[in-house]
C-alpha cells in the first residue's frame, strides 16, 4: 500500500513538471563594438559588444546552449533534449564584419554558432541588399540616401513618380518612411531592379566616401574560413539577400539564390552546408515545408523568424528564431525566451509586453534622422503603433533585422 501510494505520489510530481523539450533559436544582426570610434556608422543600431557578453552569461548561466550539430541531429532524431532545460541556439545573419568578432568571443565560452552568409560578399565581394540600405542611411542621413535613390532610379530609367519615397523633416516619422523604402525594394521592383538601385547607391554613396567600406561591412572569406576552424557552421542566407518566396516561381532567380549558394560554400570552404535561413524570415519571404521540399532537397533544416519554440514536431524547415534588438537588456531577452518557452508548453502568455515584435529586423538598421551628428537613437519601440509591431511587417522594415 505504502509503495503503492509511493508510486502514486511521483507521478503526480512528474506530471505536474512535465515539459516539452525544445529549443528557442536566437538570430542576431549587429554587435556593434562601441569602443570603435572611427567610421560614420554610428547611427547603426544592434547589441553592443558588453550587453552580448551579459545576454551569453544569463543563457548559459539558464539554459542549455547547443551546437549547430546538436539541433540538426535533434530534428533528425538522434539528439535529445532534456525536458527540464530548455536549449537555446545561437544564429547570426548577414554575414555581417561585427560577426568576426561574435564568433571569437563565442569560441572563447566554448560555444558554437550557425552563420548565415549572402554569398555575393564572397562571390563578387558586394554587400548584401540590406547591408547597403543601412550602412547608406547610416553614413548621410535619410533626405541625403533619397537624394541618392532618386538619382539611382534615374540612372535606371526606372519612374521616380511610381516609386518615389518623400520624407519631410520634422513633419514625418523616419522610421515609417525607412519602412516604406524596404518594402519598396522588398516588394515592388524586381529582383534585379532592386539589386541596380542598391547597387549604385553603394557605389555613388558608400564607396566614393568610404573606398574600403567593403571590409567594415562583410566577412572576408579568410575570416569565414577562421571562424569554421573555431568550431562556428556555416549556412545559406541567399545570394543577395531576396525574399525566397517572391522569387518562389521564377526558375533560374531560385536556382541563383538558393541552390548556387549552397553549392559555392560547399565547394569554398571543404565543408557540408546543410542549413536555409530565410532572409527577411516573415510568413510571406518563406516557403512552407511542402513547397520547400518541393522545390529542393538539398537542406536539411530551414529558419524563419516566427517566434516559436522548437520542439521534436516543428517542421525542421519551419523553425522559429527570435530577433534580439538593440534595446533587448539580458533581463529583457531572458523574459521574452521564457514567454515563447511558456507559450510553447502550451501554457498561458505572461504579461510581459511584446517588445520583443517591434524588431529592427535584418538589422539593426539605422536611426532615420535624417540630420546631421545625433547619435545612436534606439528606435522608439514602446510607443510604435500596433501594426507596426508585427514582426512581419516590421522584420527588415523598420530588421533585425533581417
Ligand atoms: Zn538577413
């Protein structure tokens, strides 16, 4: 009877500890080294270099941190996850110059990361679309990157008064207009309309002022090359940074942006490539599993950017990863990583404000004064309207961020 009762009373306990094993993946942009003083791109956003170092010491300090190996082999099967620690996994797009300096200081604690390159940084030594967006508005201003674009859709022969984006000094809010400009390279030209504008603005804004701005944007391929000798994995964020599900239909712009990529890492660095992040990573730049698969086999897992748990049943071609903003303190990333644990478990939302959707996106992006010399302004994420927060209107409108 004792041992009966004995029984009865453990798996009362353990019911009522019973979780589901997951893990949240975070995606980071821009760690910014703020004790850099050199350049102009202070005006780009993303966790500083001191406030990653406390993020890594309250997940390690709370979670289980897994290696690129350790996730892969979880979606496959062959990995378990303890249900009474949650995993966390770390993922860096855009292969972004700040990543070098990520990658050392992760190799440092011992950890391991999934970078995700756009392969022109390497291919043709271009930066990426979005790259060139922030670091232009960043380097002179928001009026003087449309004065840029505007002369750029001339050049084009592409017509301003379809596409033209005003911006009123004091009169408009930067970040509405910054996110009209994304969806306008995003959404409305082609793809290869977008990849000339961006292009020209690089050059005829970014290069003429700053001729190695090249390096302080993007990896270098011997810095990839270290960082996979530090134990990181590599992946494929596309060539040029696309939409993936826009260019969906078109043949030979998916074979260039998804399948090439893939294929040109492999064959660079000697390494297997098994891993998509979805540029800009909302709803409508994804593909579902089943399109994915039906289009190609050659990935084995695929990151978007909802806000989920990851669990033994999330589509590994459907994981989620949560953006860290500029703003996000240790605390607050703590609180946002237990709010999608506990929205996971099936368990009720707390009330911790949802933040977290007012992403910067793909990027740390830049603050849009417009003026001359103000300093880093954090985006005014508490007072954003509603819709705006919605991580797929915003992720890579307003970044990440991406
Ligand atoms: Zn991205």
């Amino acid at each position: 009877m004792a041992e009966v009762l004995q029984v009865r009373s453990s798996t009362k306990k353990s019911s009522k500890q019973t979780s589901v094993a997951g893990y949240v993946a975070l995606c980071y942009h821009y760690i910014r080294d703020t004790q850099k003083k050199e350049g102009s791109f202070h005006r780009l956003l993303g966790t500083n270099q001191q406030e990653f170092s406390k993020h890594l010491d309250m997940l390690q300090g709370n979670y289980q941190l897994l290696r690129p190996q350790e996730v892969m082999r979880f979606s496959k099967g062959t990995f378990s996850l303890s249900s009474q620690k949650i995993g966390i996994l770390l993922t860096f797009d855009d292969g972004l110059a700040d990543h070098y300096q990520a990658a050392q200081i992760l190799a440092q604690r011992g950890l391991s990361a999934y970078f995700f390159l756009p392969t022109c940084i390497l291919k043709e030594k271009l930066p990426a679309n979005p790259t060139i967006l922030h670091y232009g508005i960043a380097a002179a201003g928001l009026t003087s990157f449309l004065e840029h674009y505007r002369n750029a859709l001339e050049e084009y022969r592409l017509p301003i008064q379809q596409y033209d984006v005003v911006f009123e000094v004091g009169k408009q809010d930067p970040w509405e207009i910054i996110a009209q400009l994304k969806q306008t390279f995003r959404y409305r030209f082609s793809v290869s309309q977008t990849r000339a504008v961006l292009l020209e603005i690089y050059r005829t804004l970014l290069v003429k002022r700053y001729p190695s701005v090249f390096e302080s944007m993007h990896l270098s391929e011997a810095q990839v090359r270290e960082m996979i000798a530090m134990g990181h994995a590599i992946g494929v964020h596309s060539h040029t940074h696309v939409s993936v599900a826009v260019l969906n239909e078109d043949e030979s712009l998916f074979h260039a942006e998804v399948i090439e990529p893939k294929k040109f890492l492999e064959a660079t660095f000697q390494v297997h490539v098994d891993a998509l992040s979805y540029p800009f990573g909302g709803k409508q730049d994804c593909l579902t599993w089943e399109a994915l698969i039906a289009r190609t086999r050659d990935y084995d897992l695929a990151f978007t950017v909802e806000e989920i748990l990851n669990t033994q049943t999330t589509s590994a071609y459907e994981l989620g990863r949560y953006m860290p903003m500029s703003t996000d303190t240790d605390e607050t990333l703590h609180k946002t990583i237990e709010r999608i644990v506990q929205r996971g478990q099936g368990g009720r939302e707390t009330s911790v404000s949802r933040h977290s959707l007012a992403s910067e996106d793909c990027a740390g992006s830049v603050a849009g004064d417009g003026g001359q010399g103000k300093t880093h302004a954090p985006r005014p994420t508490s007072h954003a309207p509603a819709d705006i927060r919605h991580p797929e209107v915003i992720h890579e409108t307003a970044d990440p961020h991406q």
